[in-house]
C-alpha cells in the first residue's frame, strides 16, 4: 500500500492501486463501473465482510432481550453493544497491519476465523460475563472487516468510483435490515435465540471461500508494517470501557466520576495524539478547527445519534409498545434501512446537491431524535396510528446519515495530505467505530440513570426512553454546527490541486 506504486496517472495524487481495475476508465463512474468485470467481483467480496459483520448487529440487538430474559444481565444490556464495538475499534486499527502481512486474501480469512469464533462462543454462552467475551471475540473479526472494505475500496477503485463504492458499502446494512431481525426475531419468539448465532456459521464460511476465489493473495508490491499507536489506541478504548463500567449503576454521582475520568482520558489522548511520532488518526484529526477535525465531529456525532437509540429501540417496542422480537427487530432496523436509501440516493450528487445532502445529515436527525423523545415513551397498544410516526422518526434519522455520509467518506480522503491517506482510510472505521461505542456507552448511562433497571418495567422504560432520546437529540443539534464547517471550509492551495479532478464542495 505503499504511494510510490504508481500504476495509473490518477495515482500520483490521490494513492497507489496495486490491483488496478480493467473498467475503471475516467469515463466510466457509473453503477455499471462499479459492479461489473472485475469491479463487479471486487465489490463483491468488499460488500460481503460488511454484511457479515451488519447482519451480526441486527441479529444481536433483536435477540437481546431474549437473551437477557433466557441468562440475566440487563444492567449490562448496553455493554453487548459497546464491548463489540470497542474490539472493532481495535480490530480496525490492526487491519492495516494484516493486510500488509497477510495480503488481501489471507486478511479477510483471518477475519472470518476470528469472527466465527466468538460468534461460537455467544452461542454457547450460559451467562453473560461468558456472552460478553464472544462479543469481544466478534468484535475484533467484525472491526478487521469492516475496516478492510473501506481501506481496499482506494486501492481497487478509481477515484471517479469512490462515492459509489462507499455508497455501496453503507448499503449493505441495508441487507442486513432485510436479514437480520428477521433471523434474529423468528429464532427469538422460537425460544431458541442461540440458533441465529450458529445460522451465521456457514455464511462466514461462504465468505471465506468467496475470499479465497476473487481476492489477490498478495499485493503487486511488499512494504512494511507501520507502527502501531499503542498508547493512543489504549487512551481511546480505556475511556469507552470505563463509562460502560460506570454505566451499570444508577448512581449519579458515580456516573458523573466516571464521566470526569473518561474526559481526563480523552485529553490524554489528544496530547499524545498531537507529540507522537506514529499516530492513530491524520494530522488535524483532532482540531475541530481544522478540515479533518470537523468531518470527524461531524461523523461522529452522527453515529452517536443513531447508536443511542439503535440499541434500546428493540427493548422499547416490546415493553411499551407490545411489540413481538420479529416485530420490533424490524422496525429498529428502520434507521438502517433510512441510511442505505440515504446513501444510495446522495452517491450520484454533485455541487450544490452535495451540500445539500451533508447538511441534510444533523437536521433530519435532529428532528428525528426530538420527535422520538416525545413517541416512543409513551406507552400504547402497539396499533399502526401509533407507531407510524414512530417509525417516520426512525427512518429520517437514518435517510439523513445516509444523505451525508458517502461524501463526508469522500471529503476525509480530499483533505487528507498525500503521504497520510492509508492513515486516513484506517481512521474511517476508528473514528466511526469510537462513536459508536462512546455512544453506547452513554446511551446505556443515561437509560439506566433514567430508571430503566430501577424501577424498571413499563415505569422504567418509559423514563428511560424518553430522557435517552431528549437527551442525545443534543449530538444531532451539534452537527448542525460542525456541518457549516465542513462547507464552508477553505482548502489549502495543496488540498485545492488534490482535490481537482473529484466533486467540490
């Protein structure tokens, strides 16, 4: 993955491609570029990780409750989640890593291996401390496949191809609304929620042999492993980990404690970020007044608004709004489903339509995060007059990441300095990943501040909902501001001659 291998005129600025695409021509950026030939292959095998690791979440979050009823442990109800997600922030960072030592081939099936492992493991899980570790497990597979796709769509794509190809990408969670509540709701009100672990077994395997046929063994050129930034990774990870260990108690002041040491922690990170010799993100990653540092923020509080509420929103239906696993797995994957039309629809902008589609992100969430604040705790008899606004809600939140979220990809690779691109393709799914975990965490705060163990049931719930929606309605309301900075921002004259042959802003 190294610069310095030039195998097109379109390399010199904007990164090597090692494995260069028969139908990536100038001309051809079209759907039919992307996914045809030996695109069409490629795409394929890029999509599939993302749809393992996606169907696995909506499996998990449909079941959940099942699971809790079936082993106990709803005070760690949200740590399902953040464990996860947390082992994918390290997987992702790693993945650079395999790639370079293993190649395109070898990574992917060392991937899958690791993801299929801990998915044995949730499956056999008697308690939840045991569940938590097949989650870890998952999590590190899921984070080297969702990174991997994003880091290789660079190298075997033209730059032409790249909104479509991270459009496509995001769309595949959209296959994973379609699959995984299904999956995961039909094994949950069968009484037997451990078979949608084991029914993901043989799609990893298919992946593998998928992987094995139309991935490069090895790349045209050998370079070697950068370093890893071990203390960062250990900050970032340390001060999600520490508000979900703060998150399982009801007690304020012990949150608020937790709270203080996770921002203590963060700044730690910033300080070694910015002083380190090797690090986790580009440069001006975390400078909001910077290019890079208001993408970021602004991905960030995306995926912090729709992770907050993506978690409990299965549990919400059930206990307020009498709704079946199947039922409410369906619905909870209505942000999803928003997103993959969001981003499906946007891929193709360009000019004014694409910051259109960037400020449409925060302002549909906004709306969709205040009006779920005032819906989805109020308790009802689970009829369609109302839970149609409720699922209106839930899908603009999703359609507005979508809208945003291919060209906020695009930008980070447009802003980011030559010689630090692989480091910004990494950073995608790092700062992405954080995100949500952070918000996982908080999420989980907040709900069980609110009541949701104690007083639990219907009382609970309904507090829980509706100051875990109020609350987060905040994330989306500060997108609206770090947005305006993302349009309105001025590049350098380097970043204006990068940027000169993709979409403006």
């Amino acid at each position: 993955m190294d610069k310095r291998h030039i195998p097109s005129d379109q390399s010199s600025q904007h990164g090597s491609n090692p494995w260069p695409s028969e139908d990536s021509a100038p001309s051809s950026t079209g759907w039919g570029a992307l996914l045809s030939g030996r695109n069409g292959m490629r795409s394929l095998a890029l999509a599939g990780g993302v749809v393992l690791h996606a169907v696995n979440v909506y499996i998990s979050t449909t079941i959940l409750p099942s699971v809790v009823r079936d082993i106990g442990g709803i005070d760690y109800y949200a740590w399902n989640t953040t464990l996860f997600v947390a082992a994918s922030i390290l997987g992702s960072a790693l993945s650079a890593r395999l790639l370079q030592s293993a190649g395109p081939r070898g990574a992917y099936m060392i991937a899958t291996l690791v993801f299929a492992i801990g998915t044995l493991i949730c499956a056999f899980a008697p308690s939840m401390p045991l569940m938590l570790a097949g989650r870890i497990i998952q999590g590190l597979g899921g984070g080297f496949l969702f990174a991997l796709s994003y880091a290789m769509i660079r190298l075997v794509f033209s730059e032409a191809l790249w909104p479509r190809a991270m459009a496509l990408i995001s769309g595949m969670w959209g296959v994973a609304t379609l699959i995984g509540p299904a999956v995961g709701g039909v094994f949950a009100e069968l009484g037997i929620w451990r078979a949608a672990f084991w029914s993901l077994i043989p799609v990893a395997t298919l992946f593998a042999l998928l992987a094995v046929v139309v991935l490069p063994k090895r790349g045209s050129q050998s370079t070697p492993a950068s370093p890893l930034a071990l203390t960062q990774l250990v900050l970032l990870t340390s001060a999600v980990l520490v508000i979900s260990a703060v998150s399982v108690s009801s007690v304020f002041i012990l949150n608020m404690v937790g709270l203080g040491v996770a921002v203590l922690l963060t700044a730690l990170l910033i300080t070694t970020e910015s002083r380190a010799r090797h690090r986790l993100l580009p440069e001006g990653a975390l400078r909001i007044t910077s290019a890079l540092g208001a993408l970021y923020a602004t991905m960030s509080l995306l995926a912090i608004a729709v992770t907050s509420g993506e978690i409990f929103v299965p549990l919400f239906l059930q206990v307020l709004h009498h709704q079946s696993p199947l039922a409410a797995g369906y619905l909870a994957a209505l942000m999803a489903a928003g997103w993959t039309l969001g981003s499906i629809a946007s891929a193709g902008a360009n000019g004014k339509n694409i910051r259109r589609a960037i400020l449409a992100g925060p302002i549909l969430g906004l709306a969709g995060m205040v009006a779920l604040a005032v819906l989805m705790g109020t308790e009802s008899e689970g009829n369609w007059l109302a839970l149609t606004p409720i699922c209106l809600a839930l899908g603009a939140i999703g359609l507005g990441v979508g809208l945003a979220w291919p060209h906020l990809l695009t930008r980070v690779f447009q802003v980011s300095s030559a010689g630090e691109q692989d480091l910004a393709a990494a950073s995608i799914t790092t700062v992405q990943l954080f995100a949500t975990a952070l918000g996982a965490a908080l999420a989980g705060m907040v709900a069980n501040i609110a009541g949701l163990t104690d007083p639990g049931g219907i009382v609970g719930a309904s507090s829980a909902a509706t100051w875990l929606f109020g609350v987060f309605a905040l994330a989306p309301m500060l997108g609206v501001l770090t947005v305006y900075r993302v349009l309105f921002h001025h590049p350098s004259a380097g970043q204006r001659e990068q940027a000169a042959d993709t979409p403006s802003f």
